[in-house]
C-alpha cells in the first residue's frame, strides 16, 4: 500500500517512492451508478474515492472499509424511527450523514435507501490520495496510516462536520463521491489503483446490538484499513 513521502503524496508501497507526473482525475459518481440498497451500496462504494473540497484545496481518498446500517437494524441510529438528528438517512440514497460520535468525533455516512427509508452507511477508512499535506495538518501527525485510518481520523483530516450533513453527495459541492475516471490513466497506474478490490467481509467493529451481522466490507489486505492486522486480513 501507499507510503508517504516528501511531497505529500503516497507511493506505491513497493519500498521505492514513486511519484505520480499528475493528479488522478476522479469523475463524479451519478445516482444512476448507485444501488439502491445498504448492503449493496455499502460493497459498492469499497475502491470508489470521496473528495472534499474547501476554500481551493481539493482532498481525496479512496475508500477501504465501510459498514452497512440497513432498515430495522437495532444498531442503527435509525432503528427508532425520524429525529431531527437522523433525517439525513431518510433522504435519497447519496446523501451524506454527519453526526457526532461519543462527543469526540465527526463521522460521515452515505445514506442508501429510497426517499423515506433509512438505511446508512459509515465510511470507516480511507486510503489518501490527494490533499496529504493538509490532512496532516488537521491530524498533527506525518504518519500516513494514522490519516484517514478510523471514521473519526478521516473526519478529522477532510475538514468533516455538520456543515455537510445532508448535502448530496452526487452533486457539484464541497463533498462528493467519485471514481477513478479511467485504470489508463498514468496517475491512477503509479499509485496502483487501477487494482482489483480483494473484497472480505466480517462483523462489524464497536457495536453490541445485532454484532453477529456480517455487515463490515473492506478491501483485503490494506494498511489504510481500521483496527488491527487480523481485521485486515
């Protein structure tokens, strides 16, 4: 996987730095490309990229890990019906879900279902891409692992808090979901991330309710994954 380097961008983790002769273009995720559906949604979106935009600055990262919190789950915040808190996950699938965690962290979910069904997703771990200097900077630390490695450090390094809850994620806007636009191209070749997603699936992480339910996607194998090596693998 990738490590950093002196200009703030990953390498390939082969041990030699390799620099990438220009920014990966990313396009915009469409609704259309979407599923409709948590669980769908959710192993969906493991390899796709989220970008934040703030004040001329543009920071992305791919995503790794997520958890699906689909209709009637009694771990979900939806499970008791509409709050003003949760409205967010009731609206059309694509729409981001902020809420604050434990009163520590900001944590960013994509809602997944039809208008009026609540269904979430939480990005739990990101692989930086773009924007690494500045990620640093939001987390006080140069060690790339520690970035975007945990819902509340991806939160923290993309500048994440309520002022983009509910905002649609498939539209123009300080925060979107994209995609690699082509496996050609020579940025998304040094940064190897025209690779094939090695998907593995297992409980999801820091829950009590319904902890049985294989609900974690995460990409094999990957460093940026959250939690120990045996969650990784």
């Amino acid at each position: 996987m990738a490590e950093s380097k002196g200009n703030g961008e990953p390498s390939s983790g082969t041990g030699a730095a390799v620099i990438a002769p220009k920014k990966v273009a990313i396009h915009r995720l469409r609704r259309s490309q979407l599923p409709v559906g948590t669980v769908a949604l959710a192993r969906y979106l493991i390899g796709k990229i989220v970008v934040r935009e703030l004040h001329g600055l543009r920071m992305a990262g791919r995503i790794v890990e997520t958890e699906a919190y689909p209709p009637k789950d009694p771990a979900a915040h939806h499970y008791r019906g509409p709050t003003p808190r949760n409205q967010a996950m009731y609206l059309q699938h694509g729409h981001a879900y902020i809420y604050f965690s434990y009163g520590n962290h900001f944590m960013l979910n994509v809602s997944a279902e039809v208008p009026g069904v609540a269904g979430g997703i939480l990005i739990r771990a990101l692989e930086p891409l773009e924007g690494i200097a500045e990620m640093e900077r939001m987390r006080g630390t140069d060690r790339l692992y520690d970035l975007t490695r945990g819902p509340g450090r991806l939160a923290q390094a993309l500048h994440i808090d309520r002022s983009v809850n509910g905002i649609d994620l498939c539209a123009p806007g300080p925060l979107w979901l994209g995609k690699i636009a082509s496996p050609r191209d020579p940025g998304a070749e040094k940064l190897h991330l025209n690779r094939r997603v090695r998907m593995a699936v297992s409980r999801r992480i820091g829950i009590t309710k319904a902890a049985h339910r294989l609900l974690r996607f995460y990409e094999r194998g990957n460093r940026f994954v959250s939690g120990t090596a045996r969650l990784r693998a």
